[in-house]
C-alpha cells in the first residue's frame, strides 16, 4: 500500500502548488469512512481508492482529482452524504465524486444493455467534467487488476466484458493508450485465455525465428543512420500487446508472418522538424512499402494522437514499422487527455473557460461520431488506399485492386501467363493461388503449358480481366460437358419411352425448340432448359398423352432433413418446410435470408453467400427471415471451412488438436487439393453459433501449420 505521505509527495513533485492539507485529510477521511470493510483479496478497503490515487498520479493529475480518487466509493459504500463532502472538501470535489458514484450506478444497470456504443456516449455526456471519466478509468483498471479475487465466474466475465465493450474504447477515445492496452489484456486473459495463449507461443516462435538479438540489431542500426543524418533521437522496439493482434488475426485472412505485424518502432525526437527529416533519413535508406506512409502530424487523429507512421523494408531485408514523434507528441500517445491538459492549459485550474471549451469540443466530436466510418476518415487522405502495388522479378509494378491475389497479378501481367499459371512465389515464397496480395509484394508466377483456368479461380480472383478469361473459358468447357450429358439423357430417356430418337429426327425439330443447331439442342438438354420429355413431343406429337410424367433430364431434389426443423428462425411462411443451404451453412449470429423455391420451400443462406447471385433477378423469392436464439443456443450445427496447411508431418494434426481445444467438433474432412508445399481441405464443424466458428477460425489462423483459413460461402 501507499503510504498518505508517499501519495503527497508524488502529487508534489509534479505540481509544487498543490493543496497539501486536501490531500492529507481525504486520505484520513477515505480511511476512517471505509473503516473496517474488505476487498474479495481480503485486502482492507481502502487499499483500492489508494491505488487508484496512485494510478492518476502517473498522468500528473491536478490535486482535486486525486483527492476524488481517493473518496470516490465513500457515497456509494458507506454513510457519507454529499452534504458532508461539500462541507469538507468543497462543491468541486463534492461533485466530481458525485458524477464518479452515478457512473457507478449506470453501470448496474448496463449489464443488459447490449448497445455499448449507445452506453459509452451516455458515459461521456454524464461526465461534464472529463476528470469523473479519468478517475472512473483508474478505478476500472484497478478492479480489472484483481479481478483473479472474485470468486464468482459470472461476475468476472460480466466484468471483463464490459471492460472490453466500455471502458477500453472509452480509453482509446480520449487517447489514454496504455490504459486501453492494459485493460483490454487483462479483458482478454478472462474472456479468452486460450486465445491469448495462442498469440503468446506465436509470439515466441516468431521471436525465436529471428534470433534472440535481431530486434536490438534493427534498433542498432536504425539509431546509426539517424545520427549520420544529423538527427538526435531515441529509439525503442515494442511488441504490440496480444490482444490488438489477436484483433488483426480476426480480421485478416492469414496469421501474422512478418515482424511489422507484432513491433513497432519508435524513434523520439525534439521538434516538429526533426520528425520530417527522420522520415527522409530513413526513406533515404530503405525501400518504402507503398500504402504505409501516414502523417497524422498535419493531419492528427481525432483523439489527438499526432504522429509520422512508415513501413519500410529496414534493415536484414526485414519490413518493419517506424513511428516518428516529438516528446509532446509521444507524451500525448501515451496519455491522452490527461497530457493534453497539461501541455494546453498548464496545471492552472482546469474548470476554466479554455479547459472547459476543449472539453465540450471533444464531446462534440464524440457525439457526431457514428462509429467506424470515423476511423475510416483518417485513411480517407491517403491515396489509392483500395489499391496495391506489386512487383513482377524484373520491378516491373502493378496496381491491383485490394484483395487481388497472384491469379489476378499473372492476368495483369498477360492472359497466357494467366491461364497457364500453377503457382507463385511472393517475396521468394510459395504462397498458395488465393492468398491476398500486400502492398510492395514481388510476385513470381510459375506456370505451365499443361494448365489450364480452373473453375474454381473465378472465386479468388477480384479483377474484371481475370474473371472474364475464367469464365469464358469455364462457360467453353461446360458447354462441351452439356452437349455430351444432353446427348446421354436424350438417348437413355428415348430407351425408357420406347421411342426411336435418331440425329435426322432432331435436326428437324431444331428449330421449333428454338435452338440454333443440334449441339444447341443438346447443350440446353444438358444444362435441363429443355426436358427430354419437350424433345420426345416434338418428334412424337400425337404421344403426347401416353408418356407418362418422366422428370428427366433434372437432378431429383434432396429432402430437407427433419433435424433441421428444430432451428428457430423468425419470418418464415407458417407451414413451409425450411433448411439451411449447403452452400454457406449458415449459423445463429450471421445475417441470413430465406430464398423460396416452389415445392421445396425456404433455404436459408449466409446473407454475403455467393449462390444469391443466382436470385437476384426474382426478388418475389426472397424472404427476410433472422434468428430466434438467444445468447443460449444449446444445439450445434454444423459449418464448413475452406483451410490451406502446409504440407508437412503433424499439420493435420494441429488442425484438430485446435479446433477440439476450442469446443468444435470435426464431423467431416476432405482434402480439396494437394501439393508439394500446401493442402486445401474442407473442415466441416458442429459449433453452437457464428461466434463460436469466429473464435475457431482465429485460433487456426495462429496455428504455425495454417496458412490461411476461410468460411465456405458457395
Ligand atoms: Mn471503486
């Protein structure tokens, strides 16, 4: 515990003209009113209001605030009235701990409210003062510190949610990051220790592969070059924290590879100035990555934060990531509002006009602000950000669309390398055809003459020239394939009727069923525009009658499954058999929508599934239909996912070693493709809902042996 002179004696080193006497004797009442109550630790109470005085003192909070932190459970948990605060400490102090105790209060009742953006606004605007939202932040940390004391399970959960849903983007609004990135860690290790785990050996093993001192040697080198070229700055290396990756690993599809994914570099310098001339130091050295220069120095973040980002491939080939900063602006990064105050308004009292304005800007700015379109606005400046750059071996670049992949680039290169292509090599790897290109990716195809377009490219492939060479090629080859199955279901169909169907006999009818030439008629026969039965009438009109209902030439449709009945979805037609497709498999948590099919009733699909394509010139057949699962969907159903592995001993077996960890079931596997270095397969799982499957999906994405991971969605 901090002792009451200790406490002073910080609060007085960065602020000389503090009240000595307030501090003093909010520590003796704190103390006195909390008397004998205990924490889950079986700590004595008032160790928390002190440590949470002792966290604001490391933003050099003014006197007022930390003898709020130091009172701030005193209305709510014991019999201290407002009136006695007020009369002790004064109206500030009375009102700040006030609007801390009604937070307190809001909290309570939060614990249904599932709209956290709707809370977190609620939050701000109850508190006026920003310094009741700094001193309820403390109090958050300090709870989440030694949340390991709270006995129930429940309740820590319940308590780590809201900490990841509330307080962590409150932090990062007012651009408290450090506090964020503690409090979502400790969130994480609560709602998710497996998944934190995961990060941490993946974490190691990239540590590990690039030699223990590789880090230092980068920083090495780095400091060098900027002294050479005239500018004095500190550097630091630091791994960012497991949660921020685990969030990336979530939204991008392939795990983290390089070191920029998990360090960021930092070099502090003294002006404005020197921040540009690091930059041209060290773009004067190494080979920018396009697409990864941001100036949030003319152009800051709206939480304030101001800095030069670059990505470079620094030195030993390695593409790393270098912040550049003044020490205000470093100061502001780590601190936020907090420091905010200090370098704008000095420690003068911060109830004042200027405080008071800044403040209600921010709100303002906090108010209008409908959610993630707002981060998006800082990347609106930067030019071609929907575009990457690659590279062909010769340095010829080529400007993709984002998400293009080495299929694309060996079209853009020429439509032969395209159609012949059976692998590539980025950045001197093997990757598989459908991973994502990244800005300044150099990308060798490998191709041969026996290759041909596989059906399956045009759903990796994101540009028009691509796609169309696909298709055409595939629409050539599926004719061929219809005129053969036509000509089969013809023959077999005249056998069943007991009719002779011979080539003469259907030219003649060629054209009254409006087909150009015989392969025509065959074609349409196969792909079942046409029927047999149409076919066999035309060359035998007074049969007409005598054929019995043959349904040739069409698949025999699938009965639904009755287990399928027993999933609760709103919207349908009461009476209408209904499934979920095979082509998405749909799970309780995705946006879905039902497509009628007359005689077979609804399938329901993933609402970005490919095969809705196919619908969407009858929009008569869609149906809008949603989940009526609560938070406890006890069944599992299952879902498929489309996974590469590397193609070594031991990958299979990480596969499912994960996927088990994680509560799924493997019900089915195939393998889809196999080559030298990779394996596709489709994984099909039993998870109790679309959260569930996410949580698989981003635990293989940080297995070693995985190289990319996807949801099925045709
Ligand atoms: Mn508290």
């Amino acid at each position: 515990m901090i002792r009451q002179f200790e406490l002073v004696e910080r609060v007085k080193a960065y602020d000389p003209a503090v009240d000595e006497d307030a501090l003093n004797r909010a520590y003796v009442f704190s103390m006195k009113a909390h008397g004998s109550q205990t924490r889950a630790s079986g700590d004595p109470y008032f160790s928390h209001p002190l440590e949470v005085a002792g966290i604001l003192t490391r933003y050099r909070l003014d006197g007022a605030s930390i003898v709020t932190a130091l009172l701030h459970d005193t209305l709510e948990d014991t019999k201290v009235s407002f009136d006695d605060l007020k009369q002790s400490f004064g109206e500030e102090v009375a009102q700040l701990v006030d609007g801390v105790t009604k937070l307190s209060q809001l909290e309570l009742q939060s614990d249904k409210a599932k709209q956290a953006e709707n809370f977190r606004k609620l939050v701000l605007a109850m508190s006026r003062d920003i310094r009741v939202l700094l001193v309820k932040l403390a109090d958050r940390l300090h709870n989440m510190r030694t949340l390991s004391h709270i006995r129930s399970a429940d309740k820590k959960r319940r308590i780590a949610r809201e900490t990841m849903d509330i307080y962590a983007p409150l932090a990062e609004r007012i651009g408290m990051n450090d506090i964020k990135d503690e409090l979502q860690d400790l969130a994480f290790q609560e709602l998710n220790p497996d998944a934190r785990d995961s990060v941490l050996k993946r974490l190691g093993f990239l540590r590990e592969k690039g030699g223990e001192s590789l880090i230092g040697r980068i920083l090495d080198e780095l400091e060098e070059i900027l002294a050479e070229g005239g500018v004095k700055a500190v550097m630091s290396g630091r791994e960012k924290a497991p949660y921020s990756i685990w969030g990336k690993m979530q939204h991008r599809q392939v795990g983290f590879e390089a070191l920029s994914d998990i360090m960021a570099f930092r070099a502090v310098v003294e002006t404005v100035a020197d921040c540009y001339q690091a930059l041209g130091v060290i773009h004067s050295h190494y080979p920018l990555i396009p697409g990864r220069f941001k100036d949030y120095i003319s152009t800051p973040k709206q939480n304030g934060y101001r800095s030069l980002h670059t990505g470079v491939v620094g030195p030993e080939g390695q593409r790393i990531e270098v912040q550049i900063r003044t020490t205000e602006m470093h100061d502001i990064a780590e601190r936020g509002v907090a420091a905010h105050w200090q370098y704008k308004e000095g420690l003068q009292h911060p109830t004042d006009g200027r405080q008071y304005r800044w403040l209600q800007e921010l709100l303002d700015i906090l108010e209008s602000a409908a959610g993630p379109e707002e981060f998006l606005e800082h990347t609106k400046l930067e030019m071609f950000h929907d575009q990457v750059f690659c590279f062909s071996p010769k340095g010829d670049v080529y400007a993709l669309p984002q998400g293009a992949t080495p299929i694309d680039f060996a079209y853009a290169v020429h439509s032969e390398v395209g159609d012949h292509c059976v692998g590539a090599k980025v950045n001197g790897r093997m990757v598989p055809l459908r991973v994502a290109l990244q800005n300044g990716d150099q990308v060798e195809i490998l191709t041969s003459k026996k290759q041909t377009p596989s059906p399956e490219w045009e759903q990796v492939v994101v540009t028009g020239k691509a796609r169309s060479r696909i298709r055409r090629f595939v629409h050539r080859e599926q004719q061929k394939q219809y005129v053969s199955l036509g000509r089969d279901i013809l023959e077999k169909s005249a056998q069943k009727a007991k009719r002779e169907l011979t080539e003469a006999m259907l030219r003649k009818v060629t054209e009254a069923l409006h087909c150009d030439r015989l392969e025509d008629l065959y074609a349409r026969v196969g792909d079942g525009q046409i029927t047999a039965r149409e076919v066999i009438d035309k060359v035998y009109p007074e049969s007409k009658r005598l054929i019995p209902s043959l349904n040739l030439g069409r698949r025999a449709r699938p009965k639904s499954k009755a287990g399928d009945h027993a999933v609760p979805i709103r919207g349908l037609i009461p009476g209408m058999a209904m499934h979920l497709a095979k082509c998405c498999y749909p799970l309780p948590g995705d946006r879905i929508v039902g497509i009628v099919t007359t005689g077979k009733g609804v399938t329901i699909h993933t609402i970005d599934c490919d095969t809705l394509a196919n619908f969407s010139d009858s929009p008569e057949r869609w149906l809008d239909v949603a989940w009526d699962v609560g938070d406890g969907q006890d069944g599992k159903l299952v879902s498929r996912l489309l996974a590469v592995l590397i193609n070594e001993p031991g990958s299979l077996g990480d596969l499912a070693s994960v996927i088990a960890k994680h509560e799924g079931n493997i019900s089915n596997l195939k393998f889809t493709n196999r080559t030298v270095d990779f394996f596709d397969m489709m994984v099909d799982v039993e998870v109790r809902d679309a959260k569930h499957l996410a949580t698989i999906v981003a635990a293989l994405r940080a297995a070693p042996a995985v190289v990319s991971v996807s949801r099925a969605r045709h």
